[in-house]
C-alpha cells in the first residue's frame, strides 16, 4: 500500500494500492474498498488511479460519482 499524499490536506483517503484492472482505497476509519474494472468501469478505475498518484482528488471524485461511491467491487474492515 502506498499512503495517499493529500495534497489539500482534508481528504478521508489513506492508503491506496493500484494493481492492472483495479484500486484499493483505504479511509481514514479504516474501511478498505475495492473498485474493479469489471464493477466500477475501467474508466472510472483509471481515473482513480491518476488522482491517487497525483495525491489530490480521490476522495471528493469518490464521493461526489455514484457510479463509483456505490460501485465498489468489497468492502473491507
């Protein structure tokens, strides 16, 4: 898991780990959710990808797309 660098410095996102066709997303209350190409669309996935490694974004584009805020793959505690 890389540490997510919150950049504004008011995001609930952690931890992420990017892998081929899919992104862990960690909370800071320690929820740990899955989003995969197959369920929360590949482009969508990506784009999670490019803002988790920017370190800005993730967790308003999460919060703010329903597709993706419902659309994970598991959920984790």
């Amino acid at each position: 898991m890389e540490r997510y660098k919150n950049l504004n410095g008011d995001s609930g996102v952690v931890f992420y780990e990017i892998g081929f066709d899919f992104i862990w997303v960690v909370f800071s209350d320690a929820a740990r959710y899955l989003y995969t190409y197959a369920r929360t669309g590949a482009r969508n996935v990506d784009h999670m990808k490019q803002l988790a490694t920017n370190g800005r974004g993730l967790n308003s584009f999460i919060n703010t797309n329903p597709a993706v805020r419902n659309g994970y793959a598991r959920k984790e505690r």
